[in-house]
C-alpha cells in the first residue's frame, strides 16, 4: 500500500467550467482551444494569484480552485468574470465554505461537491454562493445577491442555500475590482540556500514564507500565494520573464548562507518590467534563536519594501499622462504631490484626490488622502482648513473601509489640527493597530502625545518612525517633532541636533525655527544668526507675526517659551 498523508480543513473553494463546452467543441475546436487558453494564461491564473487563490486542478473545460478565505473566493470570481467578459466563452462558477479532504494531489469533500453543484445552477457568465458564503460576503463586498432559496443538489443530502451574485460586467476604472486589479503587485521567490547544506534548506523557505505572510498584510500590495511562486524553487528565472508569467510590476529575490555561528541574509527588490533594482540590503546576525533573527528580517524586509514600492508607484503615476489615469493611478500621483509638502503640489494633490473619487465614489483611499491633504495643507500655514470637508471625507473613508488604516490615519490628522489631542490620539493608535509600519503616522502620534505634555513617551514614538523608516519622505516629521520635544524638555543641544537633520531634508518646514530657537536659549548667539539667515530662503513668510499666528503645535507657556527663544536666537519682534 502506497504511503500518503491526509489533511482535513475548512476552506473556500471555487468550482468553475465553460458553459456549453461540448457543443462548442464540435463547432470550432481549434478555435474553443485557443479561446480557453487565453481565458486560462491572461485572466483565469493572474486573477487567481492576485487573491491568494490555489488552483487545485484544471481539466478540459473548468478548474477547482481553493483560497484562504471567502472574501478572496468571491472577489476573484467577481474579478474573472469582468476579465472574461471579452471571450468568446462563457463561464459559470460557484463557491462555497466547506469541509474538504487534501490527500495532496487533489481535494475531496462536500465541500468541493456543493461548489461544483452550485456551479452547475449559475447561468452563463454567472456566479452562484451557498449560504454559509453570503453570511460572511454580505456585508463586506458591494455586490447584488438574490435570494434563490434552497436548492436540491445532486449527492447532497439536505437542501443547499444559494444566492446568486449581481455585478457589472463592463468594467472601467470606476470599478472597485478594476481599481484592485492596477494596484501593485509583487512576487517572493524562494530564497536560495547558499549554505551547501540540505538542513539549512528550511531556514531559507521559511524566510520566503514569513516575508510572504507580512507582505500580505500590507493592503495596497497584491502578493502571490506562496503556492505557485515555490514553483520556481531551484530554477534558474530570468526576473523579467517571471514578472510576466505571473503578471506583478515587482519581484523580490534573496539568499541565505550560514557559516558557523553566523548568517548572511540578502534581499533585492526588482522591478519586473525593467529588470531595474529598486533596492537591496544584507543582514549578517549570530545564529542564536533562529526564529528571532526570521522575525526581525521579515519585519525589516517588509519596511523596506513597502517603501520602495510606495515611491516607484508614485514615481510611475507621475510619469502617467493625465488622459490615462485611473483610480489607483490617479491617487498614486496625488500622494506623490502631497509628499512634495508645498502649496502648489498640495493643490494640485487635492485635484487628483477628488479626480480618484469621479472614478470611484466608494474608494476609501481616495476620501482618506482628500482629507490628509487638507489638514497637512492647513499646518504648513497654506490657506484656511476646510473642516466640516476634511472631517466629513475621513468620516466617509473609515465608513467605506474601516479596516483602512490611512482612514483612521486620515480623522487623526484632522482631530490633531482642531486641537482634540485626546481623540487624535486614538485614532492614530487604531490606524498603528491596523498597519504598525505607518511611519508617519507613528511621528504624527508623537507630535500629539508631545502637544498634551506626554514627551518621553513623544520621543519613544519619534525613535520608533525613524527606525522603522529612516528613508521615508516624511521623515523630518519624526526628526522635527523629536527637536520640539526636547526643546520643551530644555533639551538644548538634543533639540539642536534633530532640527539640523530635519533641516537636512527636502522639506525642513518649521525646523528652521526649531533650531534658531534651541541656539537662542542656549546663548549660541552666532550659531543662532547662521540660521536665522537661513530661514527666508527655506519659508521666506517666516516672521515672528506670521508664526505666532500660525504655529499651532504649542500652547499656552510652551508657545511662549518658543516664541521667547526665536528672539533671544535673534528674530526681530513685529
């Protein structure tokens, strides 16, 4: 008897096949053939992966597909159907939540039979999902379902509960499946093991399969499953063309060796259309506690990536000309502006927010960064914040996606700017909850902790942002609310030291003053001056009238404690 394992587990499984497939074969089967390879290599697969979606098995005229949750069963049926609308062949599916049988070449179970059964109910082009499915769908993904009550099923014993799943087909940019499908995408190969060591071959996999898992955290990234990027362990690829195979923009690639007590871990980010490398990084560590050292590189592999897929995103959205923007692109750019911290770009950032919602009203992102834009535009001084709009487009966000970290992100920035530092505070704190990568927002939680007296606690969250990110674009944030902190802890030289390296970024805003200030109440009068000399050519409004009105971030002694040291540092009175 032949040794196999057998493995039991609730799953969602997606059953699918080519409506009329016989018939179409007797009429034109060189062209039903190509017309289902196509199906199967453009749409079927890029689809699949895009959703954590295994194929279990392809046959003639349909597939078994298994995913980790329903919501990604649903949203990659929805998807398939969009992307096939063009072929010549129409396709049914059906999806339910089951139990299943894996004897590890294929999967068994009632759960795969009431999906296959369902599948046979749906109409051409249509989409059919068991009851236990809709429960969890219902409320989570926009879609029409009718009720079709419970259906007899063949070799099923009691009546099964069916909806069928109402979406449009013609799908443009406005479409939350279309804006999901532009965004970026990446594929994690399995590392190679350098070590000439079989047994350190699980040490490899296993930091491909943890940075993996991470990645899929990260909302605005589209990961493939583990399962079939694995299938190119121990082959030689050429990066370009696995980036087509699989459909990403991105690819990462990497290598563990070990020798003696230490290892070597290497990590590179490849741009899958160009071949460029966007980023790599080495990480040499004591072999200690194994399971340490794949935790704090995955974490840190997945910073760096997120990063420096966020910037070639924009950088690419950028670069897109107006007439071919779409929802996700047309954010991209946004962003790209609003990281420019200057009154033109954050103009034209709120044009390209509002332009992502004509595209898409239920975009949560795009009402979040609408928002974000308002509330940063008001305090860099730049125009009057429209409250009631700001408040009102993060309310929106957090009600389309409340899952959304940046929405949340998004009501903190506009709390932080009414001054309610208490409940600014708390939504930082969820927004850090659902994504504890969110640099900035880590800053913009220690600039709220700093305003209500909280300032070793502040500068926890400073050094936090600069660890976790010391290339963000936004990092003088971190470095400029760490000077203030410590002027207010009459930290002299400390504040002095943080102003400089805030100064040292593309946008030093208020870190002139910060500096002036900290020379100024230390006596470094000359130094003072030097700086002060500075600050015209960095924010020429910068006066003492104009900052006394329009700096925000102190209150009552502090502000006057601030103000006192610009004069001592030299800023004439006015």
């Amino acid at each position: 008897m032949a040794d196999y394992s057998v493995q039991r587990r609730l799953a969602a499984i997606l059953a699918a096949d080519v409506a009329g497939y016989t018939r179409l074969m007797e009429e034109d089967t060189d062209g039903t053939v190509a017309a289902w390879q196509a199906a199967r290599e453009e749409v079927i697969k890029p689809r699949v992966a895009d959703h954590s979606g295994n194929i279990v098995k392809l046959t003639g005229d349909g597939f078994l597909v298994e995913f980790p949750t329903v919501q990604d069963a649903v949203n990659c049926a929805i998807a398939m159907q969009i992307g096939l609308a063009s072929s010549s062949l129409d396709f049914r599916m059906g999806v339910n939540l089951g139990d299943i049988v894996d004897d590890g070449e294929d999967i068994h179970g009632e759960g795969v039979n009431v999906a296959a059964r369902l599948e046979g109910l749906a109409k051409p082009n249509g989409i059919i999902i068991s009851g236990s499915v809709h429960e969890q769908v219902k409320n989570r993904i926009e879609a029409q379902y009718d009720d079709m009550g419970a259906q007899e099923v063949k070799n099923v014993s009691d009546p099964v509960q069916a909806y069928a799943v109402g979406f449009e087909v013609a799908a443009d940019a406005s479409s939350p499946i279309a804006v999901a499908a532009s965004k970026p995408s990446i594929a994690v190969l399995p590392f190679d093991n350098l070590s000439g060591d079989p047994e350190q071959e699980y040490f490899s996999d296993g930091m491909a399969e943890d940075i993996i898992t991470s990645l899929s955290r990260l909302r605005h990234l589209l990961v493939i499953a583990r399962n079939t990027t694995f299938t190119y362990k121990n082959q030689p690829v050429n990066i370009q063309d696995v980036a087509k195979e699989l459909a990403v923009r991105y690819v990462l690639e990497g290598s563990v060796r070990t020798a003696g007590n230490r290892v070597r871990i290497t990590a590179q980010l490849i741009d899958g259309e160009t071949g460029q490398h966007l980023w790599a990084d080495r990480y040499d560590r004591e072999l200690e506690d194994i399971f340490d050292i794949q935790d704090e590189i995955t974490e840190a592999v997945t910073r760096e990536v997120s990063t420096e897929v966020d910037r070639a995103e924009g950088s690419r959205a950028r670069a897109q000309a107006p007439e071919n923007l779409d929802a996700w692109t047309a954010l991209q750019k946004g962003i790209s502006f609003y990281n420019d911290s200057q009154a033109a770009s954050f103009h034209e950032a709120e044009k390209l927010f509002k332009r992502t919602m004509e595209f898409d009203p239920r975009f949560a992102l795009g009402h979040a960064w609408l928002s974000l834009n308002y509330a940063r535009q008001m305090a860099f001084g730049f125009g009057i914040f429209p409250k009631e709009i700001a408040f009102a487009a993060a309310q929106r966000a957090i009600e389309l996606d409340s899952q959304e970290p940046i929405a949340h992100f998004a009501m903190g920035w506009c709390q932080f700017v009414v001054e309610r530092e208490d409940v600014a505070i708390e939504a930082f704190e969820q927004a850090l909850r659902l994504n504890p990568n969110l640099s900035h927002c880590t800053s913009m939680l220690g600039r709220a902790l700093s305003r209500t007296g909280r300032y070793e606690e502040a500068i926890a969250q400073f050094d936090l942002a600069i660890k976790i990110s010391p290339r963000d674009e936004l990092i003088e944030i971190a470095y400029a609310g760490k000077a203030l902190t410590l002027l207010m802890l009459r930290d002299f030289t400390g504040a002095a030291e943080y102003a400089r390296r805030a100064m040292h970024s593309d946008r030093p805003r208020f870190a002139t003053a910060f500096l002036v200030c900290a020379l100024g109440h230390a006596g470094k009068l000359e130094e003072a001056q030097i700086a002060l000399e500075e600050m015209p050519r960095i924010r020429p409004e910068f006066t003492y009238a104009y900052l006394r009105e329009t700096f925000f971030a102190l209150q009552g002694d502090d502000e006057g404690f601030f103000m006192e040291g610009l004069v001592k540092g030299g800023l004439e009175e006015s």
